[in-house]
C-alpha cells in the first residue's frame, strides 16, 4: 500500500475519488455505482521467473509472487471461495443497527465493494487514504496496512437469514427473496453454541497471507459500517486446513492430521458446479453464482487428545498420522476402501466419504484458531470449519451422518453460523445488487 | 519437520534418544544433561544465492531462506531477543503446580531446553515424534508442525519473582538467588490489570515466521509440563511491532504508526551491553548474559483512535503518521528537535525518547494482537508489549514517565509480567542451570 503509483492508476479509473470523502462513515456514498474499478486496476500477480534458471529459482520466484499477489474482487464467482487457501483468516460477523432500513443497507453494500474492491489490489480504503485527505478529519483509511502488499486478500461477503426477516419484520423489503433453504442450522447432537460466536446479518470472510492485512480489511470494513452494521463476533485463524489447488500440500490441524485431502479443488469444474456453485437453474435468481457458507467453530479438547495413543488415534481418523492414507492402505490419495475392517466404522473418514454419503462433497476452507487458554490451563483451541455448498442440504446431511464420528468425543461445535453467498459482482456494481434489482 | 535425515543428524549426537520415551510427560528425564544437540546439528540457515543471477532473485531466494531458517537454541544470551524480530508470537506463562519440589523443577527446564533445542531446529520435540514411536502410547509430538521447516522459531524462558518465593514460601530453594531488582511491577496510573492475563512463575516467548510453528511449540512443552506446571495465560500476536535489524523495515502498531524506530537493533553492540544485558559485575551471577523481560498488554481503544483527526494523531504521537518523521523536521530516522514546540510537551515520542529520560533505552519486542471483540462490537485488540532490559527500573522510569502520555486516552493496560531471563544455556546443560548449581 502507500503506493502512488497505484493509487494514481486507480484514481485515474475512478470518477470520483475518495478526496471528496468526510460523511460520518469516512467514504462518500456518492458515485459509488459509477465506479470502474476493478476493471481499472490490473491485478498485480504478475508472471516473474523470467531470467531465472532452474527450478529452485523458480520456487523462490513462486514464493516471492506470492506475497505480491493480488486477486480481483470482480468476478462471476467471489473470490475467497475457490482461491487458493491463504495462511490467514479473519472472520467477521455482523448485524444492521437497529431502525436502518434498505437504504442504509444497500449504501453499505456498496460503500464495502468500494473498499474491498481496492483493498484487495493492496490499495487504501480510499484515494486519500490514511495520509493523503485532509488532516482535520480523521483519516478514511486506519494506516496498518500502509507499506504491505495485498498479500493475496479476498474479502467475501455472505447474507445471513436474519438479515431477510427478523422479530422485527421484513426491515429491508428483502423477505420475499429470501433463499428457501437458508434458515438457521437444526441443532446437532453435541452442539454446545455460544450465541456470541454465532449467526449474524452480514458475514465477511477476509483470507490473507499477512495477518495484518486480514485484520485491516476487517477494521476498516467494521469501521465503515459505523451506524449502519455492528460487529457481532469475529475470529482469527491460521494455518489453513483444507487446500483447495493440487498444488498446495495438504495441511494439518490441531489434532495432527493433515486435513482436506479429498478437498473439491478449484480446476474440478465439474465437482464445483454440481456441489458448490448456484447454477443458472437454481433459485432464487439473485443467487445464481453464489453459495451458501456455513461456518462452525469447533472447539477440539487438544491436551486430552493428546494422551491418546497413536494407534487409536489413527482408529478414530481412519488414516495414519504420518502420511494421511488411508488404513486400507496405498498413499494419501488413495481411495479408501471401505469394505475392509481396516477403517473403523465410525472412523471419521468413513462417516465424511462421498461413497459413504451417497456422493455428497462440499468445499471446505477452515482454519485452526488459538484463542489463549482457560481457567484450567487448556489452550482455547480448534477448527475454525468453514465449508461453501451449493445447498445448506450438503452440510446438514454430512453433519448428521457425523453424530456417531468417533472423532465427537473430543471436539464440541461452540459456534454457528450460515449465510448466502451472491455469486459475484461486476465492476460498477456491488456484492449483492442483484437482490436490490 | 519430520525429515529423516534431520532426524538421523540428531539421533547421533544423543546420547539417548525418544526411543525411551514413556513417562507421564512424554519425555524421559534421564540423560537430559548429557545431551549434546544444539552442538551437533548444525544450523539449517545456509547460504542460498548461488546460481542466481541478479538482484530480484538473490531478493527472492532470501524470502526463501528466511523461511528455512533456523536458529541455535543454545549461546551465550538466549535466542529471541536480538533476534530479527519474527513474524508471529505466541506468549505463554506458567505456574508451577502444588506440592512440586526442586527435583520437578529442575527435569522441567532440562525437558523443555531438550525439546526447544530440537523444535528450534525444526526437528520435533524427540527422535520418535509424532509418529515414529510406539503405537500403543500417546505420541512423543503433537504433529501439526510435521511438514513444517523450523520458520525462524526461537523459544525464551523466564522466571518470574513468585517462582523464587510466593505465599507458600521458598518451593524450591532458590529465595536467596532472587535478584533484588525482580519483584512485582509497581502499579502505574491507569493500570486496570486483569490476573488472568498477569503474571506468572515461569513464561516461554515462541517466536517464528509461521504461526503454526509458534503454537506447536508452545502446545507441546505445555504438555511436556503436564504434572509440573500449567499454563497460566497466553497470547498470540502478529505484525511485530519493533524491529531489531537495520534491514527491517519499521512495522507499525494498530494506531497506523510506524513502531519500533528507535530501538536498539542487534548490532549495537555497545548499547545492548549498556541497556540490556546483565554484564560480568552485575549481580545475581547466574544472570551474567541474562535480561529482564517486561511483558504489558495494552489495550488499544481504536473505534476511538480511528475517529480522531489526523493532524491530532500525529500531535500525539509526535511523529507524521505516513513516514513516521517526527514533527520537528526530517525523515523517519531524524532526531526529534525537542528544544520546538512542534512536538508537543506530552506527546509520546518526547515523553519516551531516551534524551527525555537520562539515555534510558530499552530493547522492545512487541507484537499486535486481536482477541475477537467485545459485547459493544469493539474489537478486543491492542500492543501486547514486550521489552528487554538490564534492569526493570529502566521500564518502571519511562513507564512512570508516559504518566502524561497523550496517548493514555486511547489505551488500557490490562496485563503485566516481568520475568528474569538467565543468559544463554551451553549445549549439554539446560536454560537457567547456574540458579540451581
């Protein structure tokens, strides 16, 4: 960021800059629909390796294109959703403020596309940014950011039902468009949910691999809906815990065990049409491109875990520790073959399997959290899921056909949300405009 | 991790490996002073470049060094206080458990310098790990750092003033060899410390590039405790805030500031001499190479920050917030002009600027953190701040001194800790030996 360069290619693009920029939110509600920006702004992951020689060269270059890399936040699809899983997560929920109506919401919709929007190709907040506008005011942009890429920033941005219709009503004229099958997630066996980590109007997922990227675009992304939305609760993570490209190894999480092998990946074309994105026969219409996103935190009780025996351990997962294959054998990639006492048959494996869940597959893309410990000493830690799925239908079948996972005996789901993805947004437009049609 | 010949590397030069392995703690007590590793496994930090032509890819294979790098865990002064900052921080103190003798405390420190001396080096916490061993018992090593190079951990332990004497006497007969100067921080104004994020018999510093590595050292000699101490609190953090090379660009706070201009940087020889190290004459003698370390959580109230104008934040402060120059004249690394009045008389630059406290310098280490939020939607984020010094009096003065601090509107101190931090151990011996020779 800091960047005059950029910034005078995306002024340039812009009719109306952010110099104008002083109402109570700090960004002008003015133009907003006006913008090109993204079109504007050339993504800045740009093809280095030329004039290296070798293929280690080439994994530095791949390395260092990676902290420099930034995805455009327009697009026919959201970005965040298939992109490659970045190190770090924040996540944030939010509900409107109380007597907002449709205006409110629509001029923060558009008011976090114009921000994202920029944010994402590492710029500020706005032209003026943090330094640049007028000293008198406070600055449109919070300036932790300044000196940082993009660090590969998505920001994506989902509707919660509440949001549609609440105890107070249809407060925004949207209650007829709500999506059929997005209503809050049944109780599941086990389910121990915090309200504070749970639900919410408006969700924002924002995956960086800079930790402080992530948390400015949450910052300000909060601090621009001042008086319109409120943050509900929010979490940090690390650590990816699914891949979503063959090229990424699979990570671990806190239990040890790499997670999301038989993750969809991004160039499954097919995988993702079936089982992730809307299709243009789906409805509501508004949705087409969109996914629904459930987010669970699930709290793991690591220090008990950890006394357990390797070989149980392995019982309960259905892999080997060490390599993630499959204890009917082969490598990590193998196809685990059910049909042997090998897998337990509450192994968690077995239970999450397509072939196990009449071919049922979401995307997942968690995250490992770690938030201090408790009274007793034991780290607040665990597995920040997150899954995207072209039904809320997905997760609650795979969710129930896990109530006898052997694995339930040490993790507690504490928090719980689901929300609507709109599909993608085009520049000039915002995310979600075609709710407001 | 889990690389074999690594492994191999190390196995030779142990005089006992994990093989043994089965006691409550994970780890055998025995042999641990007879151990040689921080001597046998040479540093995985090598000299990379070669083959490449030109400055951008000598750049890129140093990102790519940076993240194999690995420090010693054993010298003359403990690692990870003038090493280069790390990216990411988890912070852990611990209490010693009732009815423990010398005898536990003394196999803890030889437990945790044989897993840090390891960890460091990106090895796991034994030879067998977390899956090498016995599959009938809980493995050696927790697993979620398998796959993951050493990331420039560094693993730093103190001892905090209840450790040599508290309510239920001299524990472990050492009240004598307390240092005078280690007791309790004095109440400061303004001070609103939560216990629950306070104090502590004995704390780690795990820094490192990856979080995951962070954690998984912190989780593992937490378990390697279990039976002797228990986690007490801790605290991740991100985006340091202070850098300790000249090579490092200043990072900034959660203010936008640029933080950390100042500091003592690891090539000041003199100053570090002068400012932060324990040196021959000094007293006790076990802390000859030592530090005191100073821990402070400070809340940052910045909804409140982000709505003050920008030429009063730079009053504040003291310096621009977009070079970080401070106001009376020149660029970031200018001194402050303090005989004008373009820095106002409380402004924090001033109030904590050596020329304003009899040369009183201290080296700091602090990272940014956000712990989600609070019921009102704040985000619960702040400095968790972290300085070394010869002497605790040098904080207590500048601490007493940002008494008028402009900045005091805006923050909270919430947590406190200060912990004595003996020098570095040799291979063979364990971290703080000489307290108990």
């Amino acid at each position: 960021m800091n960047d005059s360069a950029k910034d005078a290619a995306a002024a340039d693009s812009l009719p109306e800059s952010g110099a104008a920029a002083s109402s109570a939110t700090g960004l002008s509600r003015r133009g907003l629909l006006g913008l090109a920006l993204g079109g504007g702004v050339a993504s800045l992951a740009v093809g280095v390796g030329a004039g290296l020689s070798g293929g280690v060269a080439l994994g530095r270059a791949r390395a260092e294109a990676d902290a420099q890399r930034a995805y455009d936040f327009f697009g026919a699809h959201q970005a965040g959703i298939t992109t490659p899983v970045q190190e770090h997560l924040h996540f944030a929920s939010f509900d409107m403020m109380p007597r907002t109506d449709r205006e409110d919401l629509v001029s923060l919709l558009q008011d976090w596309t114009y921000a994202a929007s920029r944010m994402t190709q590492g710029l500020e907040v706005s032209a003026t940014g943090a330094v640049g506008g007028d000293a008198e005011v406070p600055p449109d942009d919070t300036g932790e950011a300044l000196g940082l890429t993009a660090a590969g920033l998505t920001i994506t941005f989902g509707f919660g039902p509440t949001l549609f219709e609440n105890d107070e009503g249809d407060r925004y004229g949207i209650a007829s468009l709500r999506p059929e099958r997005l209503e809050r997630l049944p109780a599941f066996l086990g389910d121990d949910l915090d309200p504070q980590t749970s639900h919410g109007d408006l969700c924002i997922q924002a995956c960086a691999d800079d930790p402080q990227v992530a948390v400015h675009a949450i910052r300000n992304l909060s601090r621009i809906a001042f008086g319109r939305a409120k943050l509900r609760w929010s979490q940090l993570g690390f650590g990816k815990t699914s891949r979503t490209t063959s090229a990424q190894a699979t990570p671990r999480n806190l239990f040890g065990f790499k997670d999301g092998t038989a993750n969809i990946l991004a160039d499954d074309s097919v995988a993702l049409d079936e089982n992730v994105w809307l299709g243009p026969d789906d409805r509501p219409e508004w949705m087409v491109g969109g996914s629904y996103l459930v987010a669970r935190k699930i709290a793991m009780r690591i220090e008990t875990w950890d006394r357990v025996r390797l070989s149980e351990q392995n019982t309960i997962i259905g892999r080997d520790k060490g390599e993630g294959a499959p204890l009917s054998g082969g490598d990590e990639f193998a196809a685990p073959d059910f049909g042997t006492s090998a897998i337990d048959q509450n192994a968690h494996v077995r239970l999450a399997h397509p072939d196990q869940n009449d071919g049922i597959r979401i995307l997942r893309r968690g995250f490992n959290y770690v938030n201090g410990n408790n009274d007793l000493g034991r780290l607040d830690a665990g597995l920040f899921f997150l899954s995207y799925q072209r039904d809320p239908a997905q997760f609650v079948s795979l969710q129930r056909r896990l109530s006898t996972d052997r694995m339930n005996e040490y993790v507690t789901h504490v928090g719980s949300g689901i929300w609507a993805v709109p599909g993608g947004s085009k520049p000039g437009s915002f995310v979600g405009a075609d709710l407001f049609a």
